[in-house]
C-alpha cells in the first residue's frame, strides 16, 4: 500500500481528537464519543481507499457510524482494499473527567489482515522491542516478569507493570507484588497501555491484565509497527460469546493469538492523536484567534518508522470544528 496514506491516517485522527476535545471535563462521555466518531468519519470520506471497518463502535444497529461491517473510503476502483479498526476515542472516561491520556487511534491492514474481534474481553501482555520474543501469555505472572527483567537487563524490582484498574485484577496484582515489581495502575485507554510499553520514556515494561478485545487487535496492530509484542487470549463471558468464537474459527477458547495471527502481514498501518495530555502524546491546545494545536504520531509496520507530528489547525478554516 502507498505510504503516503499513513498521512491520510493522522488527518483522521486528527479528525477525531479535534472533534471531541472541546467536551473534555463537562461529564458526558457519550456526546464526547459521538463527536469523535463524527469527526473520524467525515475525514475517511475523503481518503482514496475501499474500506471495511472490522473493529468498530459496535454493530450496525448500535451504533450509527462507524459500526462493524461499514464501508468507508471513496471507494474508486483503483482504491486499495483494506481492514480498518477505529477508536475513536480511547478513553472516554478520561475525557470526561478531564484525565490524561486519552487518544483517537486507527489502524489499517490489507483485506483479511486484522481479526474480526468481537466485543468481549481479551487477556493480554504486551511489551516493547528489547523484551519481544520472551514472553508467554501461557506462562506465570513471576515468569514472564524474570524473562522481561532479564531481556531489559533490569533487576525483577525495577520493571514497571501497567495494569487496568479493576476489581477483576486484585489476583493479578497480587501475584506481581509477590514477584517484587512495581505497578502502574491506568483507569481507561487500554491501547495507550500498550503503546508505552514500546517507549523507555514512559516508565512502563510490560502490559498484562484483561480488557477490551477490540482494543487488543488495534494494540497488537500498533506493537506489531514498533516492534513490540503482543499476545491475547479471548475471555467468552456466557454462550453466546462462546458461540461467536466459534464463528471467528477459534475452536480452542485457551488458544493464544499471536500478534501475526491479530494482524498479518508488513502492511499495517497505525496512527493516533492525543485527546488529553499524556505520557506518549499531548492533547489538544485551544489558542486565540480559533486555532488549535494537535500531536499525533504514525507509524507502519514495513519500514518500523515512528513519526511524531505537530499540527496548527486554523479552525475558522475547517467549520466543523470552530466555535
């Protein structure tokens, strides 16, 4: 695929974080979330692709845009055909309570390249480059952790773990602090979870814990373009999400989903705006005169380049996103 789409992708990132950013701190995650959406949609339609969205705001009835199965892009006969996987917001909670770290994030993969997750929980353990390769979903929390330790040349008591801060984790904690690291507990965003595995500055080693299935396929997507790892393992909570394992092909429930079996291939393509301030991306800037400052960054899995990309909107400009 072109390169010059991984551009393409931050504008609809960028989309997306100027939509909703206005709403940070006012207590309403839902008109925050709809803005986001509203926003990423409007600039896909300008992007010369033929587009499937297999990760999504939720079902065709649920949700009434970028829903699972919808087509985006222009749509030419020459486009190229690709899987999307959105979150247009990855951290609503965040946003409206005025927390850090919330993003707009995409992803983007050749036909047939991202699994269809469907939207359950997901167990997963995610790290940067220097530890890829060593680590085992299958494994003990004290095994995968000495093996981290040990790839980073750290002793086991300086690696940081991330986890979401859920009662669902209290065992997982547990087992951590037994093992002596440390822990950094996030309240929302499970892809910004995994992103900072990938970047020292960050402070964080390794992601484990269960979450959003979804947000597993975009992270493992994001890892797979910096060269971190991923793995996951889906979490079936009743019948019916049993069934739609089966569906997925995914007969052995316990199997574990590498990160070239949740995105194949050297064609990924992954970009993400800051919403809210963070540790990897700044959020949006309001200043005078109805302008706007974004940070993004964008990166592809064919060549590992990561760019960081500093943007000054002039929102009288663009009437979507002015006052």
């Amino acid at each position: 695929m072109d390169r010059d789409l991984a551009l393409n992708l931050v504008r609809v990132t960028e989309a997306a974080a100027l939509g909703c950013a206005r709403y940070m701190g006012r207590g309403d995650k839902i008109i925050a979330d709809q803005a986001a959406v509203d926003g990423m949609r409007s600039m896909f339609d300008t992007i010369d692709i033929d587009g499937v969205v297999v990760i999504g705001e939720g079902e065709m009835d649920e949700a009434p845009m970028l829903y699972i199965g919808e087509q985006i892009g222009k749509a030419d006969e020459d486009c190229p055909k690709v899987d999307i996987a959105v979150d247009p917001l990855d951290g609503t909670t965040a946003v409206a309570k005025g927390l850090p770290n919330a993003i707009a994030v995409v992803a983007m993969a050749p036909r047939g390249c991202l699994l269809h997750a469907p939207d359950m929980y997901m167990e997963k353990i995610a790290v940067g480059p220097k530890a890829a390769g060593v680590i085992d979903l299958d494994a003990s929390v004290e095994d995968n952790l000495k093996a981290v330790a040990k790839a980073l040349n750290k002793d086991i008591s300086d690696i940081t773990v991330t986890i979401l801060d859920r009662e669902r984790h209290e065992d997982l904690i547990n087992k951590v602090r037994e093992a002596g690291a440390r822990i950094k507990l996030f309240g929302d965003g499970d892809v910004a979870a995994a992103i900072a595995t990938c970047f020292e500055h960050s402070g964080v080693d390794i992601l484990m814990g269960i979450g959003g299935a979804p947000e597993g396929v975009i992270g493992a997507a994001a890892l797979k373009c910096m060269g971190g790892e991923f793995q996951g393992r889906l979490v079936p909570m009743n019948d019916e999400e049993r069934e739609r394992c089966k569906k997925m092909g995914i007969g052995d429930i316990n199997k574990v989903l590498t990160m070239e079996e949740l995105a194949k291939g050297d064609q990924i393509f992954f970009a993400a705006t800051g919403i809210s301030d963070g540790e990897l991306l700044k959020g949006v800037v309001y200043y005078e005169n109805n302008t706007a400052k974004t940070h993004s960054m964008v990166t592809r899995a064919k060549t590992g380049t990561i760019r960081f990309i500093e943007a000054i909107h002039k929102l009288d400009k663009k009437p979507k996103y002015a006052k």
